[in-house]
C-alpha cells in the first residue's frame, strides 16, 4: 500500500512538472504538403513523433523476423525438443533409482539425441540394459556413450569396469582399471575398484602396492589396511614358500613388509618356516631370538626348540630365558627338546617332568614317555604313552563311538 501512495504520488508530481513546462515554453509544428498543410503545438507534435518511431520500430522487427521463418520455426522445434528430452530423462532416471530397468532403458534411449548431456543418458542406460542382464546391448550403449561426447573416455571406462567386476569378467576389469590409472593416477573410484578387482582374483601382491595409494587418498581404515595387508603378506609368503629355491623371493617380501607387520606372530611363523624349508635355518634362529625379546609367545618359544642350528648356543640363550620366566611350561618344553639335542638325558628328564607339572600336556608326556622307553626304563615309559593318550582323549571332539549295543 505505501509503495502505491508513493507511486501516485510521483506520477501527479511529474505530471505537474510536465504539465507547468507545456505552459511556459509554447510553441507549435506547421506541416506544408503541397496546399496542404497540417499544424499542432509543439508538445503534442512531440507525442506523435515519439508514437510514429514506436510503431515504426515495432513493424520493422515483426518484418525481420517474418524473413527467416524457417529458422525461428527451427529454433522453437529444438527447443521443444530439449524439454521434452528433458522430461524423459528425468523419468527415466526416477524408473532407474526404483529398480524398473527396462522403463529406464527405454525412457533415457528415446531421450539420448535430443538431451544435452546425452553421456549421462548412455551410461544410466547401459545400467539399466546390464541389471536386465543384456550384457550386449549394455555394451553397445557404453560405445553409444563414448562417441556422444568428447572426452568420456575416462567416465565410460569406470562404468565398464563396474560392469565387469559385476559379471565377474574380473580380468578384464583389472586390464581396463590399469589402463584409467594410468591415465587418471590416484583417481578415488579407480583405486576403490581395483582394491575390489584384487581381492576378488587373489591378487594379494598388486593389493600390497595399492594400500599405500589408498591409504594417501584416505580411501581405507588403518585397521581395514592393517588387516589386509596382513592377509596379503600372509598369502604371498605361503606362495613362496611352497617352492624352497625361491627363498629369496621371500626374503624380499619381509623386507618391504611394514615395520608393524613384522610383529605379527602369525608372519613371523610363516616366514620362519619358510626360511627353515629354504636352508635357511641359522636367518631363522635369529629371527626368533630377537622376535622373543619383543614378542613372547608359545608358538615362537616352541618352533625356536625345533630348529637344527647351533644347539648348545640355543640352549644357554633359552635358559637365560628361563631366568625370567621359571614357570612357562612351553619354555620348559623347549628346554627339554633343546637338552635332547645336546644329548643331556637328565636335564631334558627334569624340564620336561617341570613342564608337565605347570601343565599336563599330552605332547610332554610323549616326549617322556620317548625317553623313558629309550633310557631303558619301560615301566615309565608306559606310565606317560597312557597319560598322553588320556590327555589327547579329552581335547578330542564329543563325537559317536561305537559300543556293545550297536556293534
């Protein structure tokens, strides 16, 4: 309302202003044509004047546009032709994202030529043609989508290789994944399929290598990245190691191992284990040693007994071990088994009863039971068979067994 009272009241003030100057400065227009003539006063000859250019401006553009009919009819049919692409695409997209593909596919390939982004159209159909499960004709829209725009090289090709990884073509995939990395180097989507593509055909060495990139690019948890780079260290080491010339192979793999890796008790097992099948037992006993004084474990303490290195070396580091640790039945185990090698019978006689004494074990009482039968002293030796028979016994599994009523 107030912008109203405003607005009147500025038109009275300038139609006074406009009204106090026709009256002070006077004046007409006289036309002669011929005999005839025409006259008016100046301001209202000015209104005509002004009204004449109007209308003449106005017939002047309507006669321009009337020359090129064809054209504007061209112009306005592509327009209408764009919304109404628009408008399908739109529909086929909602049909895309509610699972109806085959409305989908139809909407957005009806729409591709007439759309301004017809890449968007190819692609999102190609989606729709592949959960329909017409791996062709998905394939013959991504080409579609390719030549419909200029550099959708990259685009087209992360699709196809969604594509591929879900048709379980997982070569492929990998082959056109390294051809985008290279191209698009450190590309999130790229790294995320080809962490995919990898695990799904066990490629456990080019895994190793990508963590990094996807740890940089904040693509993957420290404890997901923990966990697979140990599952892939793990696999490539049991690799190696089923061919023992190829030990250097394995050394290689520890030593590009994380340094938080090399802690772990599972690995360091394996590797042990691998360098002994490689001849390469005195790396072993090293190994062991040092992973002890950080990491005390049974397995460790125990595989360190089995090694045929230096034995009365192993036995005056085990015992020093001893000092610190005087009830660890494992390690008493394996002093035991170290005694034997050394050939002192009697000592081997005492870790091994001290061992069973912290923990009845059906391993200890086995190795008693072995020494005993072949020091001679069979009555003994009979005493640990049955106790270890008795403790194997119990960590069987409750399974069926045959009895009297049922034979």
């Amino acid at each position: 309302m107030r912008k109203l009272i405003l607005l009147i009241v500025f038109g009275l003030a300038i139609g006074a202003l406009f009204g106090q100057l026709m009256h002070s400065v006077p004046g007409y227009w006289l036309v002669r044509v011929g005999d005839t003539s025409f006259q008016t006063s100046f301001w209202f000859g000015l209104i005509l004047l002004l009204a004449a250019f109007l209308i003449l401006h106005f017939v002047l553009r309507v006669l321009t546009r009337l020359r090129h009919p064809v054209s504007r009819l061209k112009v306005w049919n592509s327009r209408t032709r764009h919304r109404n692409a628009m408008r399908r695409t739109v529909r086929g997209l909602v049909a895309l994202a509610e699972g109806r593909w085959k409305r989908a596919e139809r909407s957005l390939v009806k729409a591709a030529d007439d759309s301004s982004t017809p890449l968007v159209n190819y692609l999102s159909a190609a989606l729709a043609a592949h959960y329909q499960g017409r791996y062709e004709q998905a394939d013959t829209l991504l080409k579609r989508a390719h030549l419909s725009t200029e550099g959708a090289d990259s685009a087209v090709g992360m699709v196809q290789a969604q594509l591929m990884l879900d048709r379980q073509q997982f070569e492929e995939a990998i082959a056109t994944l390294t051809r985008l990395d290279r191209q698009l180097p450190n590309h999130p989507q790229v790294l995320k399929l080809l962490k995919q593509a990898y695990l799904s055909v066990n490629d456990w060495d080019g895994l190793r290598r990508l963590m990094p990139r996807l740890a940089q690019q904040q693509l993957i948890s420290q404890e997901e990245r923990q966990e697979l780079e140990q599952r892939a260290y793990r696999e490539l080491i049991v690799q190696a190691a089923r061919n023992p010339n190829d030990i250097e192979r394995v050394r290689n793999l520890w030593a590009d191992m994380p340094d938080h890796l090399r802690g772990d008790i599972e690995l360091i097992v394996l590797y042990t284990e691998a360098l002994v099948r490689g001849g390469e037992e005195g790396i072993a006993e090293r190994l062991l040693r040092h992973s002890l004084k950080e990491h005390w474990d049974a397995r460790l303490v125990l595989r360190y007994g089995l090694l045929n290195v230096d034995a009365a070396r192993q036995l005056v580091y085990a015992e020093k071990w001893l000092q610190e640790r005087p009830n660890d039945p494992d390690l008493l185990l394996t002093l035991g088994r170290l005694s034997l090698r050394n050939a002192y019978w009697g000592k081997a006689q005492e870790y091994f009863e001290a061992s069973q004494r912290q923990r009845p074990s059906g391993v200890v009482c086995a190795e008693l039971a072995r020494l005993y039968a072949n020091l001679g002293e069979h009555n003994k030796s009979q005493l640990y068979y049955r106790q270890s028979v008795e403790l194997l016994d119990r960590s069987l599994p409750a399974l069926p067994q045959p009895s009297d009523n049922n034979r």
